[in-house]
C-alpha cells in the first residue's frame, strides 16, 4: 500500500526555510539523499564512449557540430521608414503626386538598386517612403532618396590632415559605408591638397550624423586625450545652448573639441578630445551644467494636436531654438512616427510657464480652414499649369492650400490672417465659377469612346475647340460609360448634344468584311496613299481597313454607317471587278539556269525590260504582245475576229519568233496562258500585266 503526500507552496517555503543552505541543495535535489544520487549511474557510466584516436601533434581539436554555437537566422529582407519634410521636398507639386518626375525617379531608383518603395503624403504634406528589400539595396536607395527627392545641403568640417585615411579606409571601404549609413555625399581633399576639410553634402539630417560620425573616427585617432561621458538625452539642449552657442563657447575657451550627438542622432555618449587639461577642464563645465539642470530642472507635459507639432518645431528646428534662447527650457517633440501628442518642456521652474506661453502661441499661430467648392471646379480654380493659384500663393507664400479628388472642399492651412484673406480671394473665385459655369454627364457605350475621340483626338479637340468647353472620357481601364463635359452653360448644351449624335450614329453603323485579292491592295491604295485618300474623301464616314502586307489576308474591312457602307462597298466592288477585267498575268517557263542572265548583273537586264514597257504601264488599258512566227505570212487576216477589237483599243507589241521557240510554246500551252487562236499558224496573243 502506498500513500501521496501533497505539499502546497506554503509548506515547502515553511520546510525549506529551517534548514542551511547546504541542505536546501540537498532538498532540491531530491528526497533520497546524497548516497542515493552517488549510488546512481551516470550516462557515461551507463555509456562509456569509444576509445577516441589520438590527434597528431600540433593539431588542435575542432569543436563538433553539436557544441558550436548556432548563429540565429535573420531575415534577408529588411523594412526602413523614412519622411522627406515638406521643406526639403525636391518635388512640391501636390497635384503630381504618384506621376510625373517624382514617380519616374522612384521607378529609377528601384530599378537601379533592386529595393521596393512605396510612397505615401503624411498630414504635414512631408513624404514618406517605405523601403523595403535586402540591406544592401535598401541602403543604396536611401542614398539615392536622399539625392534625388531632398533638397541637398552642403557643410564643412574640419579634422587634421592625417586623420583623413582613416575615415577612407581600406579601399575605401569605410567612406562608402559612412555614405551609405548617412545618405550624403562626402569629400575628402586629394593628398596633394593641403587643406583638412572635408565637405559634406546631404540633408540636414543626413549633415549632422555624417559630422558626428567622422569626428568620432578623427577622436579615436586623435594621440591627445579622449573622455567619453554618458549623459542622458534629454540634458543635451542645455549643454549644447541655443543655436549651439554655448558648446561653441567651451571649446574656445578650452580648446578642446567637444561633440555631442545632433537630435537626430539616439546616441548618449558626448565625446570631448584635447590636451587633458583642456579635456579636464571641458568635461568640468559639461558636468556642472548637467548637474545643475538635473536638480534643478523640472517637468510639465502639455498636450498639443499633432498637426501642431510642426508650427512648434519650425523650419528645421529654429522655433525650438528660438524658446531655448529666451527662457532656458527645453521642448521636447514626440518623434514623426509616434501617435503621442504629448509636448514635455524640461527647464527652471520660473521659466517653465514663459516657454508654455510661447508654445501655444506657436502652435495656434496657424490655423486650418477649408472652403466649399465643387470638386469638379478645381482644377478651373487651380489654373492651366496652376497658374491662377500660383498668383495667390505668391501673395501669401506661408499659406498651405489641398485639394482633395473627390471632395467639395478645399483645405487652407497657415498664419491665421493670411489663412482669412486666402480664403476670401478662393471664396470668390468660387462664387464667380458657379454663376457662370455648368457641367453634365452623358452615358456612352465604352466600345464608342475611341471613335469619338477620333485619330489623334481630332474629333474631340474639335468639339472642345469649338463649343470652349471640358470633356473628360474615362480612360479604358475605368470601365465607366460617363462622359463628363464642363464649361459655359450653352457650350455645355452643345457639346453634349453633337456628342450624342455621335453615339448614336456610331451605335447605327455597321462593320462589314469584303474580300479582295491582296494582290489589289496595293492598286486600290495606291502611290503613297492617293487613291484610298480619294475613297475615304467620297465617303468620309466609313473607316477603311487594310490588313498587313505581313498577314497574306485578303480581307478589307469597311465601317460606318449602313447607308454609307453600302455605298462604299459597291463602289469599291466595281473598282475590283474593273482592275479584274483590265489585268491578265501570264506564267512563261524558264530554265532555272536562265534566270541569272534574265535579272542580269545587279538586276541590269530586267530594268531595262522594265523602264522600256513603263511607256505602257501610264496607260488605264494594259498591252497586248503579239508574237509572229518569222516562217509565217504577215498578210491580212492572221489575227482572229474575237481579238481584233483588242488590237484596236490596246498598245500592241509585236515579237517574231523562230520556228523551234514556235514549236516549244505550243508544246507548253498547258504550262502557260495564252489566248485561243483560230488560225493554221501558231500565233501567240498574250495580254501581259506587269511588265
């Protein structure tokens, strides 16, 4: 008989806590005991392994399979984020966006460097990029952002001379990865030139990391002396003074070199280089600084809309600066990708409610309105290539006007009083626009809206020319039946009335296949085009197809209205039938071997056979060539009664022939064609073509 004892967490903490710590090893390990445990056999002594072969001397043994380490995997593809600012946007165009220059440079960019970009407009009109692919790519085309979309800047920074091989590196290695870390571009003067400058291209962002980065490298190779203080974040505004100030001051005082981490840097580290007693002395005024404010400081978080974070942080930070200069407190912004609308000021607590003061002002110091307008006006608002808003945006440069697609509204954002005055002038142009302007839509069969776009637009261009309107037709891929037209009422009337009409003579008419010989199409078409011109100005309302020559088709195709391909049809059936009955071919056999001297060298002899019957081919009636056999009385008579009306209305060309070639024609009549003769002599009448 057995028994379970259950032991609750309470008791086993009761029963552990009496005893030493060498024991509650031993209550760990189990109820049997010390002796237990050595009584039992352990794996290798269960298993012994197999003696192993000793290794040769000056052999090390290698670490199996099984005891090396297993580097995690990683993902291949990596996913980077990053936001253009509107001011540093290359391309502002709003109504271009996801077409024009600024799409045919991401489509480059992606081809070039393999990586996926999707684009996308954030609230404050910044642009935000989604890159996404293997790390290499995707670095390379951050730097080919950075070149093409931003705006580039341009700053300097100077390190001594032999420190420069050490921000190159091995074949470069080093600069190409400070380049793509950074996305600038960065210049290193040539050996020979004397100067320690280096300069750097980029955005401002792009500027300050790639500064901090090659400072850092020159401060490692610096022989002087290098401290390194850990200092938080959000102290650094306070060390560094506003516009840099302060920090700048130090380092003339000291001479030592003192770099802190740019905002956009998450780094905490602040690296300060020097004589040690200029390094000393640097790091002193640092820590009394840092020491001061972080007993002294403190804390209020106010809330601000995120649409306002902008107007608080200025053109590239300058607001933010210009309240650190005048009341010592720092603002802390929550980052672009944050949904926190949180604003922190960290300063003295007498300057606290000052700096609160200025960043409500700055924040409420714009404004957004919006106007009511049809959506279908906009673009009658915004002017041919914008210029009718250009004119007001020049007036009032601060004020940020959207328009919306499909929206009866469009959205003012800037200063309070220019937002009012813009949108007294864009109400205006509204009013203005909905007296006098009116638009429709019509409803037409997508199959019938080439046709009436007509070649190259000339149908509707016409219509658009003559009655001063708009006419928007879907593109295919739409699939929708509306035709919207726009402009003055009675234009509007007009157009959608002559548009109708068309359609529905276009839903009249009717496609029919005739068949002629390809070998006609040539004749019916004519010298670059002249007769078909002559055909399609007789019935200018049947479009006449050919097929390609490529095709060996011998259907034409006619559409248009019935009536009118009727007409056409017959018309061109009494061409053919005329061309039919006015041409005859013959097929003459020659000995392969002959043909080279027919053609003659270069083509000589058959030209020349050629240009002589070209006197021939200017007449509507083909020739008839007579050939006489030379043994054979030329009297009256020798040519039968059914082609002496032939040789009355025809040019005629007479051949005499010899007996054998006589002979050897009439022994090949099946092989060629020839007309029927009625005489004892053997005479040939052949009605030739192409000669």
């Amino acid at each position: 008989m057995s028994s379970v004892a259950v032991l609750t967490q309470e008791s086993f903490n009761e029963h552990r806590s009496g005893l030493l710590p060498e024991q509650v090893k031993s209550a760990v390990a189990g109820p049997s005991g010390a002796e237990d445990e050595d009584s039992l056999p352990t794996y290798k002594d269960a298993f012994p392994p197999l003696p192993e072969k000793p290794l040769p001397e000056g052999v090390q043994e290698t670490g199996n399979a099984w005891t090396t380490k297993i580097k995690p995997l990683k993902s291949s593809v990596i996913t980077q984020v990053f936001h253009v600012p509107l001011e540093e946007r290359k391309y502002k165009d709003m109504n271009q966006f996801g077409e024009g220059d600024q799409a045919k440079v991401c489509l480059d960019i992606m081809h070039k460097t393999g990586a996926h970009l999707e684009l996308s407009m954030a609230k404050d009109q910044g642009l935000s990029i989604m890159v996404s692919g293997k790390h290499d790519a995707v670095m390379k085309a951050r730097k080919e952002i950075v070149s093409r979309l931003q705006t580039q800047a341009s700053a300097t920074v100077a390190i001594p001379k032999e420190h420069h091989r050490f921000v190159i590196g091995k074949s470069g290695e080093k600069l190409q990865e400070l380049e793509l870390k950074t996305a600038t571009k960065i210049q290193i003067p040539r050996p020979e030139d004397p100067s320690n400058l280096i300069k750097i291209s980029g955005t401002k962002e792009g500027l300050e990391k790639a500064k901090h980065e090659i400072l850092l490298i020159s401060a490692e190779q610096d022989k002087r002396a290098v401290e390194r203080m850990n200092i938080e974040k959000v102290y650094h505004p306070f060390i560094t003074g506003a516009y840099n100030k302060l920090v700048g001051e130090w380092m003339q005082e000291t001479g030592a070199r003192i770099n802190v981490p740019p905002p956009s840097v998450n780094k905490t580290e602040i690296v300060i280089t020097g004589e040690k007693e200029q390094v000393a002395l640097a790091m002193a005024k640092i820590k009394k600084i840092y020491e001061e404010k972080k007993k002294n400081a403190t804390t209020i978080a106010v809330e601000v809309k995120k649409s306002q974070h902008k107007y608080v942080i200025g053109p590239k930070g300058n607001t933010l600066q210009e309240i650190l200069d005048r009341t010592g407190v720092s603002v802390e912004i929550p980052p672009l990708d944050s949904s926190s609308e949180t604003v922190i000021l960290r300063g003295e607590p007498d300057r606290l409610g000052q700096a609160l003061t200025e960043v409500y002002a700055k924040a409420n110091s714009y404004t957004v309105s919006s106007v009511s307008a049809p959506s279908w006006l906009h673009r009658f608002i915004i002017g041919k290539k914008g210029q009718n808003l250009a004119k007001i945006t020049q007036q009032m440069p601060k004020v940020h006007i959207e328009f919306t697609e499909g929206e009866d509204k469009i959205t003012l954002e800037g200063p309070t009083k220019d937002v009012q005055i813009v949108q007294g002038q864009i109400e205006a142009v509204v009013t203005d626009l909905v007296s006098r302007m009116d638009y429709t839509e019509i409803s037409v069969d997508p199959k019938f809206h080439r046709h009436l776009i007509g070649k190259g637009g000339a149908n509707i261009n016409r219509i658009k020319e003559q009655h001063k309107v708009s006419v928007r037709i879907p593109p295919d891929n739409e699939k929708s039946n509306l035709i919207r037209i726009e402009g003055d009422p009675q234009g509007v009337q007009e157009a959608k009335k002559e548009l109708l009409e068309l359609a529905s003579r276009m839903e009249n008419e009717r496609t029919k296949d005739m068949i002629i010989e390809q070998r006609f199409h040539r004749a019916i078409i004519g010298q670059k085009g002249e007769k078909i011109k002559e055909i399609r100005d007789k019935f200018p309302e049947v479009i006449i197809n050919f097929p390609d020559p490529t095709q060996k088709s011998d259907i034409v195709q006619l559409r248009g209205p019935r009536t009118e391909v009727e007409k056409c049809t017959k018309f061109m059936q009494k061409m053919v039938a005329e061309m039919v009955e006015n041409s005859f071919s013959v097929s003459v056999p020659i000995f392969k071997q002959f043909h080279k001297n027919i053609i003659g060298k270069g083509g000589a002899n058959i030209k020349k056979v050629r240009s002589y019957f070209l006197g021939f081919l200017t007449w509507n009636l083909k020739p008839v060539m007579l050939m006489l056999c030379l043994e054979c009385h030329l009297g009256s008579g020798f040519v039968s009664t059914s082609f002496q009306t032939a040789l009355n209305t025809r040019p005629v060309i007479i051949a005499l022939i010899t007996t054998e070639l006589r002979d050897y024609l009439k022994g090949s009549y099946d092989a060629i064609s020839i007309f029927p003769f009625s005489l004892e002599c053997y005479k040939l009448l052949v009605h030739k073509e192409d000669l």
